[in-house]
C-alpha cells in the first residue's frame, strides 16, 4: 500500500521537467551506423517521452523546458502541442544553443547504442527565472529526470522547481534516467541525485542508478536495503529495475511486489524504460493497486519496444488494454 | 537554551572546510588603493580565520581545503602549521591553479572595499575524492563557509563532507559567508545556501544573508521567521547579525537572545565576522549560555577590527577576557 | 597567362586540408525544415567535397584532417577511400570531440539554408603535430579552405601547413569559404584570411568573402584593385565569383576573363562553389588556358546543384563533358 | 649600416602595444617568496617599461592597450601620465577582467623567479576595434611585444596595428619577449612570432627566444642563419642577446656587431631586456652607430639591475651617461 497525496482539483496531472530533444533513428536495422544512409527524426528525451505517453493516455500533460531558437526546436514543440500536451512554460533559447541529438544505432535488438550531441543544448539552460511557480501549483505532480541536473543552470532549475512543488503540495516522481555523457564525475552525480530524492515521493531506476546514488556507502546494500534509505526521507514509493529481469517496487508499508515482463517481438530496447513510466504513473495518479501499475507499465514498454520509434509509439490505453488481453508472460 | 551534542570522545575540535587564501592589506590607511604603495601578506579567508581563531583560544583545529603548488599555497600551510592547526587534509593543486587574493582598501574605517583575485583559484578545485570520512569522523564539530559552494567541484565536496558529518553525528556550523563575486546568480546562490543549511546544526550570517536565501519567498519575513525556517528542518541555533546593531540568536525551544558590541577604536571592519564566529564556536563548543558565547564573540571582534589584519589578529582567551574586563559596552 | 609552377615529381596532385563533416540533406523538398522527417547522410564540408571532385576527375587527391572516434568519423574516412584519396594523413580525435553536422533545409531552388553543428567539433582540433612536412613535399598543390582558420590549434595547423608548402615549392590554393558562425567577429576573420592570401598562389571567393576581407581599409575598392592587391604580395591567379553574375578571373600579367553560366534545372544551390573549384583547379593542373578551366568549373557545379547532395554528386570528366557538349550558356 | 626611416614629421617617437601589468616586488631580498612578508607595488610588462624607459630619455611615447576597470588600471594609467607617457589610446576594460600580477622573488642575484597572476587579464582582451589608424599614423615607430599576441583577441589587435603601421610608414621594433605560461604550445607561439618577425623592421631578442621561433626548422642554426632569415622578409636590425654573454646585433647589408656589457653591482636580473630596448632604441631613433646604441642599452641595464624596481629605476639620459663615464666594461 502506497500514500500518494494527488490534489484532485489541480487542472493539469503531470509536469514533466527537463530533457527535450531530437532522436534521428536509422531507418535500416542490424547494421552498424557507419553504413547506416538514412535516419528518422523523432522528438525524445525521456522526460518528453514520458508526458507524450502520459498524455496518449488521457492524461493532462505539461512541460518546463528550453528549445532552441531554430527548426528543431520549433518541431519539438509542435509535436507536444499535437499530442495535447501544454507547451505554455516550454522557453525558447536566445543564445544560439542547439537542440540535443540521439542518433541511434540497431546492431541486433540486444546490441543498441547511441551517439549523442549535447554540447551547448538548450535544454540544459533552462534557469530559475523560467520555473514558475504559479504553474507548478496547478499540477498534481512533477515528474523530475535526472540528466536535467548534470548541469547548471538547469539543474538549479530542477531545485526551484522542486521547492515550489513541496511548498504547494505537488507529489514529485524522481526518474533516475542517468547518462554518463553529460556529468564529470559518478561522485558529482551521486551528490545530486542524493540531494533530489531525499525530496521525492516517488524514485524509478534501474539496479545500476540505485548503485551509482550509493557511491559514498561503505556498507552492503541490496534493493531492499536502497528502499529503506529513501523511505526514511520522504519515498512513498521505490522502483527498482533489473532489465529482463523484471522489476520490484517498495511502499513505504513495508510492502513489495515484484512485476514480470511480457513476451514480445523486441526491435530495439529504446525507450522501454520511458514508456513503462508513463504508464505506471497513469496506474498511480489512479491510485490503482500497484500491482496492477506495474503490469500495466510492463505491456506499454513491450508495446514501444517492438516499434522503431519511442515518443512516436507510445500507445492508448485502448492498445495497451488488447496487448495485455493477448500477451503471454514470461 | 540549545541542544547541540559535541561527540566528546573526538580528538579534534573543530574542523573548516574552504576557502584559503592571501590577503593583501595596505600599509597605508585611509587613501585610495590607487594611492597605495605598499602591501603586507596575510592568510585569509574564512574558514581560515575561524580554524585560526579558534586554535589560539585553544581548540583542536582542522582543515580540508586546496591550495596553489607554489610559495602562495606553501605560505599558507606553513602558517597553519605554526598556529598548531592540523593540514593533513589540505590537498595541493597540481592544474597550475593559483591562491586566491584579497586586496584591502581602508578609505576610512566606514569605508573599507576589497579587490579581488578568484580566476582559477585552487581552493574552488577541492573534490569530494579529497573529501576523508575517516578524518571527519574524529571531529565533534564541521565548519562549513558558502563561499566554497560558489563552483564546482568544491561544491560537491561540501555536500561529501556534510553527508559524512551527519552519518557519523559531527555537528555541522554553517557560515554564510555570502560573496557576490564568485556566483552566477542570487537565485543560483540561494538554491545551494538553503540545501546546506537544511543540514545544519548551527547557522551564523547577516540580515542580508539571510534575506538573499529566502529569494523564492513571497510572503513577509522577520528574523523570527527567518530563524523557524530552519528549525523546522535540523538547525538549534540561528544567529542573525546586524552589524553595529548587534546580533540577535534564536534558540530551537523558541527562547531568543539580542547581543551588543562592545566600545573600540575601529582601524577597520575587515574580520569581524570570523572573529566574532570563532569565539562564538568556542562558547558552543563550552557549552556555555547562549549569552555569554555571544559576548565572548563581540569581544573577539572588537580586538580584530582595532588592528591591521584579520588572521594574525586573532586573539586568545586571556587577551578577550582582559579585553571583556575594560570595555564598554554601546 | 599565369605561371604556376606545380612540379611534376610529386606523386600527389593535391592535399585538402580543413573541414571534414557529415551534411543530413532533407529527403522531403520545398517544405521547412521543421516538417521534414528524414534525413540521407553525406560526407560534407568544403574541402572534402572538392577533393572527392577532384578526385572523380583523375586527380591523385589527400588530405589532411581529424575525424571524431565514432561511427561519423569512421564513416567519412570509409568514403574518402572508396574514393580513392589518401587518408593516411587524416587523425582520429581523442579527446571526446564529434563531427560536425550540416542539415539543410530546401524550402525552394533559390531558398536553401543551413542548420549547422559547430560546437566541440573534432575537425577544428587538428593540430600542428599532425601536419606533415614530408606528405607536404609529395604534393603539387595545397588546398587551404578558410573555415579552418576559424579557431586554434586547426588555425595554427594550417599556418604550419602553408609555411612546408612554401618551403617546398607546392602551390597553395586558397578557397576562402568564409561561414560567420564559427567566428567571433569579421575583423578576426580578415585578419587571418590576410595573412593566409599573402602566401597563397591562387584565391578563390566570392565577391562578398574579398569584401569581408578588406574590412580595414577605408578606400573604394572593385574586383581589379582587389586582385591587385594580392598580385603584390604573390598570387598569380584571383577567381572573384559573382553567384549568377558569373565570374571573373585576374592574372598577374595584368589580364582577366569573364565566364559565364550554364542553364540547369536547379534543385539546391549548396554545393556550386566546391564542385566549380574541384574543376577548375584540375584545369589548372593541366595548364589549361584559364577560360576553359573556367568553363569547366562552371559546368561541374551545373551539374552538382542539380542533384541531392555534394559530395555524392560530383561528376567525373565524362560527365561534364557530356554536358558541356549538350548544355546552353546563359 | 643599416636603413630606418623613421619619419621626422609624426609628433609621436614610439607607441608601445601589449601588456600592461603591475609588478609586486619583494621587500625582503634573499630569501624565498614563502617567507616575504611585505611587497611594493610597481606598473610592469615588458612594452611598459619600454615605453616608461624611452619617456625617460626624452622621446615621446604613447601606449595602446586595456586596463582592468579598477584601481590597478587606474594606478597604471596614473603612473604613465605622471611620465609623460600619452594614454589616450589605453581602453579600460568593461568585462570584469583583472589586471595581471607578476610576484617576484630574489633568492640571490642570480637566482630571481616570477608568480604570475595571468587568468583574465585586462591586457589580453584588447580587440581590433580598439586600435586606431590614425593614432598609429602619428608615431614614427610602433614597439610590438610578444606576449601581447598570446591569446584572442589580442592578437588580432597586434595584427591590425601591424596592418596600420606597414601601411602608414611606421618601423615596426619587435621585442619577442617570451612567455611561456601565456601560451598553449611552443608550436603555437612559433606560428605568430614567425607571422609578425616577417613583418617587422627591428627585432630584438635572446638567443632562446629565437630558437623557439625555429621549432619548425630541421636543419642546422646560428645567429648569422637566424638573422638572414629575416632579412629574407623585412628586417633591417636583428638583435641576439646571449645574457651575461653581451649581445649580437645583425644590419642587412651583412655587418654585424657584438657588444659587451657592464660591471655593475646586481640585486636582481628582472629589468635588463627592457631598459636595454628602451636606451637601444633611442639610439636607433637619433639614427646612432649601431656600436653606440647597444652600449647605451647596456649602460641602462646595468643601472637597472642595481635597483629593486624595473619602471620606477628607467634612468634618464644623464644617468646613463654618467654611468659609462664611470664604469668599467667586461
């Protein structure tokens, strides 16, 4: 059993803050991306993946960011508002900043690499001035990803918001989201990432994020042990992910569950974990048995995996509902 | 009353973490810098003169810092050494990084400015691998300055050294200690003040110190308000000073104290704060009344602004109580 | 007339030095950017593309560069050989740096633009080290494109590049390809462009680059004093390219030739400078009465801009004289 | 024999461009830097004592260069109107950089070394907008000093005055002055000097100073090879100097002379390059046998070694001849 105190007359469900930016997926497969001569533009990011999940699944989506002043970002933002989503707090660079690139490479489904832009990306200077607090207020939750905090100012960004989230009552979902490229050092990163999720409700990653936080820790740990730690700050709930494996996930109650992964045809591993979140937060802002999030999260990255894209695959309750109906678990 | 538990069984008393640097005091009073021929070399910077000051009223002092590889950082450690203050802690830069200086202007003791030199300075370069668990575990108390959380990486180190502190019960001072000049923004500086001082035990600055970290407040403040601010989170003691209209500390149990200062002849105001901190801590470290801890820093303060320097002027026990036995309180 | 004296023991007809990048042409035409969803990818940047033309024609081409360690860089030197160019002298980064990319957008044949790339590229760290005295001396000719003075160390490479040439007798080209993004202002342009045309035997521009480089000076000035200028220091031959105005070319012997253009279906304008250089220099090697020469260059870059990319595009000798036999001059 | 025409009508003898610093020389002598205590200020760099030097004896001199907006760059710029020195062409800074410091020690005569503070210094940011043709055109010669052409945008600054000063008549005195802890790479600072040494009618330097510039050379030097090198391009004057060696100095038309240099009673070497390019060029500019003029420059250095101070201690003609008249020669 989990609290989580969604404040019911808030207009919009979920604010995601952070990462905006642009994947160029190769268009042929199971080829190295040297030979690769053509690529797909989608936009990505994990915290963008996640609020176009969320809201293809009727939930009312908003984001805080920073584009740049130049096509991309322009498409970025049109794309957002197409899939509903509220683009009103989403600033635009003035300079000269890039919009981030993921090009991908597909070896083989389990052999998936990405080459990356990030020098001078506008989405890392999104600044204090540019979190409002009036807007913050009228979420029932703020959906925070970790690479947001791999450089000031945004990171600052990322504090401001979550005061204003604590100060008015806004459930906070930490997603790990790591990605060595952007931070100097594992320690650096722990610092941040500590100092966050001692203010979060809800914390989602991978074993190997859990294990990086805990750089400083001499003694064993284990992922009840990682739980624990979190939930004597402020964690209602701890998603603890094993790849394959499945996940588990903690209450603050003492309780855990472990969820199963579905059978599926895997084209690449892309954005499982993005389409998995949205969907398992869709479960909580239900307040649905977390059991029955977890499934749910499991059948939307099955879904997204077996497709080329990931913000463009998200899918419907109506698609996850018949995938579930038809799937068989491993 | 305050409860602050000083771990009695730890070898050292009091260990700084921050900036050290040179000071530069003219010999000639009253002109302008422009004017002035000459200057005389001091250690500085304050973390420095409070393990100074406290050493030469008989405390067990350490420090963890960075200083430049040559006759400026050797200078330092070799001043430290004499004044019987433990460096074991302190790195050496090895970027070609130099010390960071402050030349002091004394247009009259109103007017006192301060040229600065903190491009590339060592002591901003202290990492969290230079950070010892082991050393800050022998210490009942940790001395944190807010100028060592202007950049990174010296950023993360205070977080290291705080997470160590509070795992193994070091009492954790936070001075603010706020310098415009090494930080991007107010709202960047306020950010990092009021994650640290979330942490703390013990926190001493000015009205306007305190005014800059509340930034993101909308509502009216007061000192009383300021003061609970932190007590809702871990603080004991708040000490708020007002320059020559004294000090006033709050108490978590809700008692207050107002402090006055004591009659001098004032060459210059340079100092007072980190002599006033560091006889403070003493009666801290005492257990003495709240009362007479703040006396005993007024006094401290009042000697340190009679003479030419900060460091060197630090006075010990007997020169404060002959010093409290002849002055006139204002 | 001119007088070039490319010596004809030298196994390489001509070393490239400069940028090497990757364009991302738009598969979809004549729509922004914004709205185009793929992207073919093609080995860019100036003097890639005119030593690939180069070597279409016969020409024994090289180059010297520096690539970004990754599927990009790989990919551009896989190109390069397939094309039959030296790539010995070509250095792989490893400091973490990336291509540089190039996205174009066609919105119409006369509205083409650029989105570029530019931070952290691994072309522009190509250092003195790396440039070769002894695979200078092999060569008949050096082409210096401009963009690669634009930061340190490729500035300093090709001022070291450009010292062996003249220290062995190997005719240096210069193609001005002045891009303002990857500068910090015009007058450290002209600066360097300056001081590289004093030591060049041929200079290649547009009206507008000269313009750029007579910045400093207060006089009227026309396409013959400009040449004039540089015929006092020791050009021999000066192509001032006036886009669908045609050319015109000066020698030191006081003559100059005007050419003209041919009809063409245009699709794009990129790639028009590089492929008439790639011509007109093998009309130069070949001692070519300059109008042919000229010619030549035109006819290559009617070819090029009618088809999607540069690089790809250029022609062979068959080609162009296939089409200068059934082609209309404008 | 050699050739400079310095025209008679231009109101201004010398213009100095490039640093502009303060010395902070140690007031205890023989001992290290680590036991200094106290420190007298003085204006320094190299092509200000020059300039301060040349003014002593009675030419007029003016200065281009950048000061930090503070009172260092107003005590420098105070200092050099208290000489008779013409600052109307000394920008002030806007930028918040600093002034550069150079901290000496004298461990002995012999054994003297510098800490320099050179991080964000005003004098490297002087930009080409802020040097004027017209007050160029004014000066009969412009002194050019190395370290002026370490970094951006200085050194396009140093072009443009070059530029100016070919076009307009104005002998160009190239003073090498190098400085290794300014630049990236010895290959670097080769490039720049060996752009400028092309241009300049005088250049003055130490035998190592030289042998940098010839880093790119394989074959075999000597001080007749290095000088005829330069007569190659400009130089009418090349002067080798080989320290307590005496000096060198090569005229065009093939004659050369060496000179020899003064007992005298040292206290510190720091000084003697630019008090003898300031009493050399006097010489060069009352068109003096070259035999006389490097005795006068010697005469100089020798009263400037004697005395703590390199600015403050430039002699006035008087000096200097009383000196030779009384001293002895080695």
């Amino acid at each position: 059993m989990y609290q989580l105190n969604f404040k019911q007359d808030r207009p919009i469900d979920l604010i995601g803050i952070g990462r905006l930016c642009i994947d160029l997926n190769a268009n042929e497969f199971n080829r190295p991306m040297d030979e690769t001569m053509s690529f797909n533009k989608y936009v990505g990011g994990s915290p963008a993946n996640i609020a176009i999940g969320a809201s293809r699944l009727g939930l009312k989506s908003g984001f805080i960011g920073k584009v740049s002043d130049d096509q991309m970002g322009n498409f970025i933002v049109q794309y957002l508002k197409k899939d509903n989503i509220d683009t009103s707090n989403i600033a635009v660079d003035d300079t000269g900043a890039v919009t981030g690139l993921a090009f991908t490479e597909i070896l083989s489904p389990e052999e998936c690499s990405i080459l990356m832009y990030r020098d001078n990306v506008a989405d890392l200077l999104l600044n204090t001035d540019e979190v409002s607090e009036e807007y913050i207020k009228k979420s029932k939750a703020l959906l925070v990803s970790g690479t947001a905090l791999a450089a000031s100012p945004s990171r600052e960004a990322v504090f401001s918001a979550i005061d204003y989230a604590l100060k008015h009552g806004v459930v906070v979902i930490f997603d790990l989201d790591y990605r060595p490229y952007t931070w100097k050092s594992s320690k650096e990163t722990a610092t941040y990432y500590n100092l966050v999720a001692e203010k979060s409700d809800v914390i989602i990653g991978t074993r190997e994020e859990f294990g990086m936080m805990e750089k400083y820790q001499t003694h064993e740990t284990s992922d009840h042990i990682t739980a624990q730690k979190w939930f004597d700050y402020k964690a209602e709930v701890v998603v603890i992910k094993h790849g394959a494996g499945g996940s588990i996930t903690y209450m603050k109650d003492g309780t855990s569950h472990k969820g199963g992964i579905f059978k599926t045809k895997v084209l690449k591993t892309f954005g499982a974990g993005d389409s998995y979140a949205s969907a398992f937060i869709y479960g909580l802002l239900h307040d649905w048995e977390i059991s029955k999030a977890m499934e749910y999260g499991s059948a939307s990255a099955s879904i997204v995996i077996s497709k080329h894209s990931c913000s463009d695959a998200m899918p419907s309750t109506d698609e996850i509902d018949k995938f579930i109906g038809g799937a068989e678990k491993l």
